[in-house]
C-alpha cells in the first residue's frame, strides 16, 4: 500500500500544479477511461494468452488419445517406420 500512496501523493502534486479549472476538470473526467481502458486491455492479453494455452493443451490430450488408442498405433507404425525410409511419401511397410 506504501507504493499506491507515494503514487497518489506524486498525482496530487501534478494536479494541483494545473492552474486551469477547465483542465483540471476535463482531466478528472478523462482518468477513470484511462484506467478502464488499461484494465481493459490487459484482460484481453490475459484472455489471449490462456485461449493460446487451451488450444495447445487440447492439440496435446488429443495427439495423445491417438497416439495411445490401437487404431492409431496402427496408423502410426505404418506411417512412419525408423530407419527404412517409409516414412517418404509413396513408400508403404506393408507388402
């Protein structure tokens, strides 16, 4: 609370220097947008950023759902076999 007090007590000093009324007023209409509008934008990053995080976790629950099942096992292996080369296109494990 110490730092919202020193930052209080800094504003209050910078407005009491504006000698215009009219400022001072349109300014204090103006601070609560200001600050609505940072709030603003920082819950949409935040929104942003867990979106990204569920996409990402939802991609890797299902590439594992496939990668356990049986059916995509078999996929997988006759997709991609180490060391032979099948994995190319056109080529084929099975013969």
């Amino acid at each position: 609370m110490a730092f919202l007090t020193k930052v209080r007590g800094a504003g209050k000093k910078a407005f009491d220097r504006i000698s215009n009324d009219k400022v001072r007023h349109n300014l204090l209409q103006a601070i609560p947008f200001w600050i609505a509008s940072l709030i603003t934008g920082l819950v949409a990053v935040l929104y942003t950023r867990l979106f990204a995080l569920a996409e990402k976790g939802t991609a890797l629950f299902f590439d594992c759902l496939v990668d356990s099942s049986p059916v995509g096992s078999l996929c997988q292996g006759q997709r991609y076999s180490p060391g032979d080369g099948s994995h190319r296109a056109g080529h084929s494990q099975i013969q």
